[in-house]
C-alpha cells in the first residue's frame, strides 16, 4: 500500500477519530485513512453517507476515507484552466 511507503504520514484525530493523514503539500491535498478497526466496521456495516466537515475543503466519504483540499480545489479556481490554478 502506498501509505506505507510514504515517509510524512501523521496521526490526526478529525471527529473524535485517529486518521493516518498524508499530506501531498505540492496539490493541496491530504488523504487520511481510518484505524483499522474503523476500516473493518466500515465494511461490516456498508456504504454510509459522506458527511461534509469543514465548508467545502474537508470530508469524509461513506468509505471513512478522509479527504481535505486546499484552495486550488475551490470551486473558483476549479473553473480555471489546470496551468492557471497554481498562480496568485
């Protein structure tokens, strides 16, 4: 698994829950896995409902998978070409 290779993961609690969180700082994008044992009740219990955490730059996916963005992803800058979301 890629996680495992990474060598910048942390330990981040997000809603009460330790996510193992990579951060890609070049996109503006961090992806955090749940605990295992999170992960093994996520698959007992089936699809649940994502639930938006912090307006539109952070949630969690009915998979637990955690993902934030930064602002290259706001709906904005997402109408822009990919070259000219990078520029200031």
């Amino acid at each position: 698994m890629w996680f495992q290779e990474a060598t910048s993961v942390q330990t981040e609690e997000v809603e009460g829950r330790r996510y193992r969180l990579l951060a890609l700082p070049d996109f503006e994008l961090s992806i955090g896995l749940p605990p295992l044992d999170l992960e093994e009740r996520l698959i007992a219990l089936g699809p649940a409902k994502e639930q938006h955490l912090r307006e539109d730059t952070e949630f969690i996916g009915p998979d637990g998978l955690l993902v934030r963005v930064g602002t290259i992803w706001s709906s904005e800058k997402m109408r822009l070409e990919p070259q000219a979301r990078f520029r200031a």
